[in-house]
C-alpha cells in the first residue's frame, strides 16, 4: 500500500464508523485537499446516519403513541378488561418484533399465573401457575422494574415450571404498574439468533405496560359500580318480595286452611293440605333467598354459602378468562351446616383452578343445588379433559372430602368434550 487516507464518521460526537482511501491514482500521496473533501464527505455521512436514526425513532415513537391511542379508545366504551390486555399483548409483539407474548397476573402472595400467551410456544404458557421466586415473569414483578435477558432458555433466574424456552433467546419482561400496585408483568421474547432488547428499545414499553395496569384497574373499578347498582336492585327485589309476595302466601295459606272446614271430601282436604305445605316451603325459599340478598348489601355476605360461591366464581373469572355461569337452587343459607359449606368452597375452589391451569375452556357451568336433605354441585367445561395417566392428587382429594360427609364425587369425559364433575353429599336431618 503506498497511499492512505482516513477520517472517522461521526453521529452525535461519537465516531459510528471510518471512511477509507488508498492508492490514489498516479500514484501520489494524499494531501491537504484531498482530506478536507473525505472529511466533507464523512460529516455529511453522519448527518445522513443521524436524520435516519431520527427518522427511525420517531415512527418508533409514532408506533408507540398509535397503540397508546387504541389501548384509551378500547377504555373509553367500556370494553371488556381480556379484550383490552389482549390487544396489549398483540401491539407489544407487533411493536418490538417478538416472536412470543405473555401477559401474567398475581395469582397469590407467592405465586403468578398466566393469562394470555401468543406466538411460538404459546400454549406451553398458557394457563400456568408460577411462583414469584423461580420465574422470570416472577422476578420482574417482585423487583417492580423491568428485566432483560440476552438468553432466556439459559437464564439462571428460571428454576421453577416445565420447559417452555426451547429455541428462544433475549426476553424482556416488565412489570405493570398504576400507583403503588403490581397488577401484572408483560414479557416479550424472541428467538435465538436475533438481536437482544436494549434498554432505548424497552424503554416505552414500561408507559405501556402501565396502560395495560390502568385498563384494570378502570375494568375493576366499573365492575364495582355494576356490583353496587346490582346490590341496590337486589335490596329492592329482597323488600318487594318480603312486603308483598311472601305477605300474599301467607295470606293465601291461611284463607286455605280458614276453608278446610267446609270440605266434606277426603281427598280434597287431603290435596287443601298438601297446598299449604307447599305454600309453608315456598315462603322458606323466599326468606332464604332474601337472606341471601340482603346478606350482600349488608356486608355479610361472607357468612352466607350463597353469596361465597358467587365471590369465588368471580375471582376464578380473572384466572380462567370468562365468567363461568352459575346456577343455585334451595335452601342453601339456611340448610347446609358450616363445616359442609366450608368443604364446598374448597371443592369449588380446586374445581375452577383446575379449569384455569389444565383445561383450556372458552366456557363453564356450575351450579348448587340443595334438595331433598342433599347437597349436589357440579362444574363442567368445555376444555380439553382429563389427559390419561395424568396427576389426580387434586381430584382424590375432592372424592376423599365427600366420602368424608358420607357422599361421593364422580368426574365424567363427556362425548362432546370437556370434563362434567359432580359432587354430592347429604345433609342431616332437620
């Protein structure tokens, strides 16, 4: 090499690369002129790198504010809080070019659960129940800050769940944060082989996520003014009841018995009897359904089994996606003792989490019901049922709890698909 010239390219005083001459033609050495035209052209290299960089971040930028917009119009009508996290997820992936999206929620003090997974893998993620010290996801919500892996199928911070890394790299995971609460943690990943989240990449994605945090919290909180107005509509239902229709059924009860007097034929005052005791139990079911009513509005509603049950299905609704439909029949306040109430919230409880980790159901059915001194709930999916040969610690322990009472459990594979569990107990005598 007998010639050779060079001047660095610089963006924003930091040198992105170096422009390179050699062997000028004829032979001679580079002079004076010849550096100020590279050094021109370099300057004006990095002034075309840095309008492109600019350019760049602001669609970035733009991008970002985009999806902002969509996640506050899908608040404003009121949407659905799984409609809203979903369209999080989708613009999460879209935006940072991932090839996997997990949204996961606190489960409990020590645990989180997945909610929604799209893209590769997604369904090794779906529905999983993690702890905080032992998973990624875990440890973003537990730091409260946002967390970068350049290998996640490797990262030492994952101890804990099944494997489900397998050919991903960099992982991102952030917590989403509104005041002072976690409500979940948003985790992007890509594959190996692809270039690793940097933090200017990331760094919108935490304003998003916190989007995703205030979308809940405005679902949570327009569900309990739906609660209230639906606590104010049962109070009134509970006094139009007990003003009128149970003052008329007894009135009806004793113009019947007032007649009874009058009836020569056997079998007529057999029947005139029979109709006041129906009469006499259908003002126990409406007492007992008042009860049941007003135990909600006066803040005992965990005293009373019915009530329980529908809390429980409402917080099984966070985990499972869907609200399950709930049917109850009876006398359920008045004539299931405590320890068995105590038993069924339990079995309802193992019931709907066992929906919400293994069954991938899109909808449920449950209902309690309390006839003829018996107790029978039952819980049925649409999901994929129960896998031969899999675990069934959780499902003895529910039959051993029925045996327990004197009853027993059966768990069904309908023709249809899904799962059909029915437990059933009797109750003692009055």
């Amino acid at each position: 090499m007998h010639s050779f010239l060079g001047v660095p390219i610089r963006v924003r005083d930091k040198v992105f690369g170096n422009l390179y001459l050699t062997e000028k033609r004829g032979g001679g050495e580079f002079d004076a002129e010849d550096e100020l035209v590279l050094s021109t052209l370099a300057v004006a290299a990095g002034a075309a790198i840095e309008h492109a960089r600019l350019y760049e971040e602001t669609r970035y930028r733009q991008r970002w504010l985009e999806a902002n917009g969509e996640i506050v119009a899908g608040l404003l009508p009121g949407a659905g809080r799984p409609d809203v996290l979903e369209m999080l997820v989708d613009h999460a992936v879209r935006i940072l070019s991932a090839d996997l999206g997990v949204l996961a929620l606190p489960f409990d003090d020590d645990n989180v659960s997945v909610a929604l997974a799209v893209g590769v893998d997604a369904e090794a993620h779906r529905g999983l129940v993690l702890p905080c010290y032992g998973s990624f996801v875990g440890a973003a919500l537990t730091n409260r800050s946002p967390l970068i892996s350049l290998d996640v199928e490797r990262d030492p911070r994952i101890t804990a769940g099944p494997p489900r890394w397998m050919g991903l790299g960099p992982a991102v995971a952030v917590p989403m944060i509104t005041g002072d609460r976690v409500r979940g943690v948003l985790l992007l990943a890509r594959l190996h082989g692809r270039d690793p989240f940097t933090e200017p990449e990331t760094a919108p994605l935490l304003t998003f996520a916190g989007q995703g945090a205030l979308a809940m919290e405005m679902a949570d909180q327009r569900q309990d003014a739906e609660q209230l107005a639906l606590l104010k509509d049962q109070e009134r239902i509970a006094r139009d009841l007990h003003d009128l229709a149970i003052q008329r059924l007894f009135a009806t009860g004793m113009t019947l018995q007032s007649a009874l007097r009058f009836v020569d034929h056997p079998e007529a005052s057999e029947r005139l009897f029979r109709a006041v005791d129906d009469l006499d139990e259908t003002i126990k079911i409406i007492r007992s359904t008042i009860f049941g009513l007003r135990a909600h509005h006066s803040g005992r509603a965990a005293q009373g089994l019915r009530s329980r049950t529908v809390s429980a299905v409402e917080q099984a609704a966070r985990l499972l996606g869907f609200t399950p439909s709930l049917r109850m029949e009876g006398l359920i306040d008045t004539d299931v003792p405590p320890e068995t109430a105590d038993h069924v919230l339990a079995v309802l409880g193992e019931a709907l989490c066992n929906m919400a980790r293994h069954a991938h159901a899109s909808a449920a059915d449950v209902s309690l019901i309390v006839r003829d001194r018996t107790l029978m709930l039952t819980a049925m999916d649409n999901g994929v049922g129960i896998s031969q040969g899999g675990r069934r610690s959780g499902l003895n322990n529910l039959a051993k709890r029925a045996a327990s009472l004197g009853g027993e459990m059966t768990v069904e594979t309908p023709a249809e698909g899904g799962t059909f569990l029915v437990w059933r107990v009797p109750l003692p005598p009055e």
